[in-house]
C-alpha cells in the first residue's frame, strides 16, 4: 500500500495532460498546427528541468484515443510532428540520459511511426536519469480493456487464476506496468478534467489545473508548481497526525 510522504517530499512521478495548443494558435490568428509545434518544442525545457526537481518520471499526455475525431489534416498533421520530434529529438534525449517509453494502442498508428517509437525505446532503453514516457493515442479506459483481454486470455489458457485477480495483479496488464503511480497530474489550460488520461494510475494523485496554454508554459512555472507539491498532505485514506 502507498504510504504518506512528509511534506517535504517531492513528486517523484509527474504527469502532464500538455492542452491548449489550439486556442494557442487561434489567438495568434494561426492554424492549430502551429500550436501543436510550439507545444512540441517546449517538451524539451520541461524534461531537462526534471533531474533538479527530483523528478524521475515525468509522462505527457500527447495524443488520446477520442483526438481521432479531429479533422484529418489535424490528426496528419500531429502524426507528422510525432515524427519529426521523435527525429529531431533522439540524440538530446540519448544525451541527457532519458529513457523514452511509449504508452497507448500503436495498432492504429502507422507502421513508420511505430517502428520510430520502437527504435528510440531501444535506443534509450539504458539511460536513467529521466524516464520521460509518451502517450500517443492513449485512452485510460482503452488501456483498462486491452489489459483486461490480456488478462482474460491468460485465464482462458490457465497461467492465472480467478481468485489471484487482485489490485496487484491488473497493474501488471496496463501499459504503464513498469511506472509508479503519478503522484501529480498537472493539466495546462484552464480546464478541470481529466479527459480519460492515467485513470487507474491516477487514483490518488494530486491535481494542478492552472491556466496557462501549453505553449506557454515554462521551466520556471513547472518548478513552481511542482515546488507547490511540498506542501500538500497526502493522507490515502488514512488519517495522518
Ligand atoms: C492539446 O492541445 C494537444 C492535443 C490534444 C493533441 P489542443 O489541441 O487540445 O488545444 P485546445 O484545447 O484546442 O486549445
Ligand atoms: C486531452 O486534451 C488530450 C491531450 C492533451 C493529448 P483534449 O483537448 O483532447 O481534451 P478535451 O477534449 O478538452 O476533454
Ligand atoms: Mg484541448
């Protein structure tokens, strides 16, 4: 069971729902892609801001399963830009010693794409100062009902049990199976939900919902509101004295 921190303790785990490109791009009077790129190029700031922090983990929010109804030149334009960061990025990331996973359902995406993903997994499989994970068309309740096929096929075939299905045992189906839990999920753009992102993960972090378009948001921010974490007390249930 997940203990309380004390109030000094950081977040080790940070989750980033990174919204508001978009409107972004509307107020500068330009097509949405242009936000999507400038969103894209401040994931850079924000993992190299990571290892002072104290953060180990750090997950973005990139694409979700319901962005497929957006229009198709929006959705080819974000398959593009996944391309080019993946591309442009690699050797940053290699040198700054992130491990790079990716979280989601590549069946829908396309082949060059999944085998860029596949290939800076492998590239960044042994570095360890950040791990930085990526979910792209990646849908919280998509993620329980694939984990639960999983875990229906290896009770059908009989390497587990009924009785053994347990808080413990599902975890180990979903895709962020190797991941702590996030301990702060943090959603730019002003709007207060969750949009189907990390929902059994989620079950007791804590949330910042702040205002500013992603686009706009800084390393300095991102320290102050992580910063901001030391100050909560987490309780799990419990009642701490
Ligand atoms: C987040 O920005 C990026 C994705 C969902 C792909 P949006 O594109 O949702 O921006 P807004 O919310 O329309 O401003
Ligand atoms: C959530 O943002 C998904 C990502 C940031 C990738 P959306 O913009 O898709 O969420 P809604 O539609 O406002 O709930
Ligand atoms: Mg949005």
């Amino acid at each position: 069971m997940p203990q309380p921190n004390t109030k000094d303790d950081g977040p080790r785990h940070v989750a980033i729902i990174m919204d508001g490109n978009g409107r972004w791009a509307t107020q500068r009077g330009r097509p949405r892609l242009f936000g999507h790129q400038a969103g894209a190029r401040r994931v850079r700031e924000i993992v190299e801001a990571c290892p002072d922090l104290g953060v180990d983990y750090l997950t973005v929010f990139a694409f979700s399963t319901e962005n497929w109804k957006r229009t198709q030149s929006e959705v080819a334009g974000l398959m593009n830009l996944f391309r080019r960061y993946i591309t442009r990025e690699a050797k940053a990331l290699k040198a700054n010693d992130v491990c790079v996973r990716f979280i989601g359902d590549r069946v829908r995406l396309d082949a060059k794409l999944v085998a860029m993903m596949d290939e800076l997994e492998a590239l960044t499989a042994n570095c360890r100062t950040v791990n930085l994970t990526i979910a792209i068309n990646y849908g919280g309740r998509d993620e329980v009902a694939r984990a639960t096929k999983r875990l229906a096929r290896d009770v059908a075939e009989g390497r587990l049990s009924p009785e053994d299905v347990d808080e413990e045992t599902l975890p180990k189906y979903l895709d962020t199976c190797v991941l702590p839990d996030p301990d702060l999920v943090i959603r730019t753009s002003g709007e207060a939900r969750i949009s189907n992102f990390l929902l059994w993960q989620s079950a007791y972090s804590e949330y910042e919902f702040i205002d500013t378009l992603w686009p706009d948001f800084t390393a300095d921010e991102f320290r102050s509101v992580v910063g901001g974490f030391g100050t909560r007390e987490r309780r799990f249930g419990a009642v701490v004295a």
